[in-house]
C-alpha cells in the first residue's frame, strides 16, 4: 500500500515516539508531494481561444535514498472566487521508491534534504486554466503551494486515491493556507501574450518555495 510523503515531509523530530536522535525510517514506497523547491510559472497568463493550459516547473532535490517516478507525476489544483478575490492551489506529486542500498537514511530529510545529499530534478507540467461555469477566468489569483500535515496528508491523498475529484478534496481538506512565502500572484486575461514554453518563463516568475 503507497503511503503519502506528505506525512513524512510534516514530521518534526520529536513527533514520533522515539528519540529525538534517531532517524525516522522511509516507506518502501509512497506518494511523494513536491513541498520545497522552487516553482516556475508564468504571472501574465493567456486565456480565450486556443489558450486553454499554461506551463509549470518544479525544480527540487530529490533525497538519495529515494527514486522519483517521472511517468506517475501529476499536478491537481483547486481555485475558488469569493468577493472578487481568487486564490487557487497546486499540488505536484509522484511516486516514490526507498534505494534499499543507501545507508544511514533519514525521513526527515525527505522535504529539504542535504545539499550534498540529493540530486535536483525538474519537473513540468501543463495545467488547465481556471474556469467559471465553463470559460475561462480572468483576474488576478493568489496560488500556494499547499503545505501539509499528518492527517492532511492522510485524508487528502486517501480520498484522491479513492477516486474523488482533486480540485473539490483540495479545497475541502487543505483548507485556507496562509504562508505568504509559498505564495504568489498570477493574472489572467485574454490580452496577454501565451507562454508555449517552459523554457520561455521568464526566470522573474520563478519562485522560491521553502518549507513554513
């Protein structure tokens, strides 16, 4: 059964019952979300007409002692619109497999791991645009990159699983996060020009994403 990153990348060192010295030991495979990194994303989006998606890019470093599985990458987000002010969400995440061969491995390194102990990796997706009762929205919209808890974890990933909408569980269970330095603006509108690339994001849209 996969186990969610997500409820290992929350653990402080004192969570578990053990000893604040002893390392936390890494599922032989789980679903891994991307939570620290940097996050590339076009500010001025394209909508209308043949503008339908827009390009992201996660970059991160990837723990030794896991493999990452580029082919089960995904990307889920979930936006809302209340009193003229959007806010959305996006959530990355793959499947993960433990390197049984590497030693002296700790879960706890699994979110921002030693420099000299991982390996950055890049990752892009193409997601859809936010939409309103079938067209495109336009406007201005505060997006997080979501960070989560245990239960979180647990509860989100389960129902995803479980064959759930992404968009409604993301709303519902990761709740109103407010950690402004995983957050940033993006506008949409049909004036701007589209960005058909991820190599074309201008390096001003890249985003660093720390842990909270």
């Amino acid at each position: 059964m996969r186990r969610p990153l997500a409820q290992f990348l929350a653990l402080t060192p004192c969570l578990l019952v053990l000893a604040c010295s002893d390392a936390v030991p890494i599922p032989k495979e789980f679903d891994a979300a991307f939570t620290a990194g940097r996050v590339c994303v076009p500010s001025q989006i394209a909508t209308g007409g043949a503008n339908q998606t827009y390009p992201v890019r996660f970059e991160f470093c990837r723990y030794r002692c896991i493999n990452l599985d580029k082919y089960e990458a995904t990307i889920r987000s979930a936006w809302q619109c209340a009193a003229g002010q959007c806010s959305m969400m996006l959530l990355a995440a793959t499947h993960a497999t433990r390197i049984d061969s590497e030693e002296d491995c700790d879960g706890r390194d699994l979110a921002d791991p030693p420099a000299d102990e991982c390996t950055k990796e890049t990752y892009d997706f193409v997601v859809t645009l936010p939409s309103a009762n079938g067209q495109p929205s336009t406007g201005n919209f505060l997006t997080t990159i979501p960070y989560l808890e245990l239960e979180q974890a647990d509860k989100i990933i389960g129902r995803i699983q479980a064959g759930e909408d992404a968009g409604t569980v993301l709303k519902e269970d990761a709740g109103s996060q407010n950690y402004p330095s995983r957050q940033f603006m993006l506008s949409f509108e049909t004036s701007y020009a589209p960005v058909t690339s991820h190599d074309l994001i201008a390096p001003s849209d890249c985003h660093q994403i720390p842990l909270p």
